[in-house]
C-alpha cells in the first residue's frame, strides 16, 4: 500500500502545479490587458478628473469644491498610494481649485501645471502659497507641451497657447487632448465658445477628434458650440455637475447639441462618480 499511497500522492501534487499554472497563466493574461482609467470624480459642482496610465502613472485635473474631493478618490486609489504624480489647475475659481488643499495635505505631489490665469480669492492665494511652501516644481501649461504619462499615452495641451493674466478664467481654462493608441479624451476646464473657435482655428479635425468629450463648464450653454462638438464626435459625453445646482446645469441648448451628434451622456449628478476604462482600441468600458 505504501507506493500506491506515494504514487497517489505524487499525482495529487502534479494536480495542483497543473492548477497552479494555469491560474498563473490566466492572472498574467489579465493583467496584459493594460487599460487607461479615467474618473468624473462627483465633487459636486465642480470639476475634477482622474486618470491613470496603465503603468500606474496619476493625474488629478481640478478638485472640486472644498472638501469635497477625498470620498470620491477613495474609489479609484488604493489607500496605501499616498502619492499623485500630477495636478493640473485647469483655471482658478473655487469649484476646481478648493480640494487641492486637502490634496496637498495628504498626498505628495509631484508637479502642477496652471493656465497663467487669476484670481484674488484667499482660497486661490492660499493654495499658491502651499505650492510654494511645498517647493512643488510649477508649470505654466502652454500649446505644443506633452506629457507622458506611461504605456504611450500622451496629454497634449491645446490651450493656452499665449499669456492669458488679463483673461477671465474660463475663457483661460487649459483645454488638453489624452491619446491612448485609437482611445481619446478631450479634456476642456471651463473653455468657452470663444476658446473653442481659436482651438478649431488652430488645429484640424483628426487633431480634435476623440472618444470623450469632457464638456466644458458643466454643461453651460457657454460652451460645447455645434463646431467644436461636431469636430470632437465623442461616443461619450461626460458631465461634472452638481445635482439641483444653481446654474441650471447642464442646459438644454448643450444636451441637444451632444445629442444631435449621438453622443451617450453621462452625467455625475445623475449616476455620481464615472468611472471608465480604456483600452488602446477605443473600446471604453464604464466601471459601477
């Protein structure tokens, strides 16, 4: 009985390596579909996105409101990653900056990129100062600047692409397009109609094209013009607003507009924060 025992049990062992392989196969194929994951944090009325590179490569554009920004980052981030390798302040008023304290007190960031635009306001002054107090390396966002964010996926700054200090802020807002092999995604602040025509003046239609639109200003009337979305042709359209905010956001004239071009709208008032995962081959899966 004792070989038969040995020889059962020499089967038994080979089972499990044969178990254990496969699982090692199918974990190692699943992690070779490197996806890029972009979040419509629900900050409220406001605005802030995080994305991710497939190499784990993180930026934050905007904030949201104060105290707002730390719950809905808790979905997307692990919270033994105290690190955020890039913040970009797409323009200065309160609804995209005011998070970027709690950020700045939690996580170790690596740079910020601002418009150059300005604001009076104590929030915006005391986050200038905490910046400095940090000795986070300060970059002025400008047209022709790329960043690369791992995987091949660059973030290409469209807007500004001249001193905007006199400009209001959402006509200085930064206006970038993220490329991530066929998958992009139009990222566009507070931009206003008048930003989008120099954009449309500046660039031609393949440029502009992309999978998401991140529509400006929350849905405001003020942007999104039937060019500029006609130019983009998004599959997606994704909305950072406040639910029964003020504003009447996001307005009638804009939801027709993205809806005339086919656009599926998805609105973080509505279904709170979005999350999307992106493959290289414009195949975009929406996460619960």
């Amino acid at each position: 009985m004792q070989p038969f025992s040995k020889k059962y049990s020499l089967l038994v062992f080979v089972f499990f390596l044969v178990v254990a392989d496969i699982f090692l196969i199918r974990s190692d194929w699943k992690n070779s579909n490197k996806v890029l994951t972009f979040a419509a944090l629900d900050v409220g009325q406001g605005d802030a996105l995080f994305i991710e590179s497939s190499t784990g490569t993180q930026i934050l554009f905007d904030a949201g409101p104060a105290r707002k920004i730390l719950g809905p980052l808790a979905r997307v981030m692990s919270p033994l990653d105290r690190t955020i390798d890039a913040i970009v302040i797409t323009n200065p008023d309160a609804d995209h900056i005011g998070g970027f304290a709690d950020i700045l007190k939690n996580y170790k960031v690596g740079a910020v990129f601002e418009p150059g635009t300005l604001n009076d306001s104590k929030t915006f002054q005391n986050l200038k100062e905490e910046i400095k107090k940090e000795r986070i390396p300060n970059i002025l966002a400008r047209r022709g600047m790329r960043l690369h964010v791992g995987d091949g996926a660059v973030i290409d700054i469209l807007f500004p692409d001249r001193d905007v200090r006199e400009w209001s802020a959402n006509d200085g807002s930064i206006m970038a397009r993220l490329s991530y092999g066929a998958t992009s995604i139009m990222l566009t602040g507070d931009s206003t109609t008048q930003t989008e025509k120099i954009i449309l003046s500046e660039n031609f239609p393949s440029e502009l094209a992309s999978t998401i639109l991140k529509v400006g200003h929350h849905g405001s009337r003020t942007s999104s013009s039937f060019s500029f979305v006609k130019a983009v042709g998004p599959a997606y359209a994704v909305i950072s607003d406040g639910k029964d905010n003020n504003y009447g956001h996001p307005h009638k004239e804009t939801l027709d507009t993205l809806i005339k071009f086919g656009a599926k709208i998805l609105r973080t008032d509505l279904l709170g924060t979005i999350i999307m995962k992106c493959d290289r081959m414009e195949i975009c899966e929406i996460k619960k």
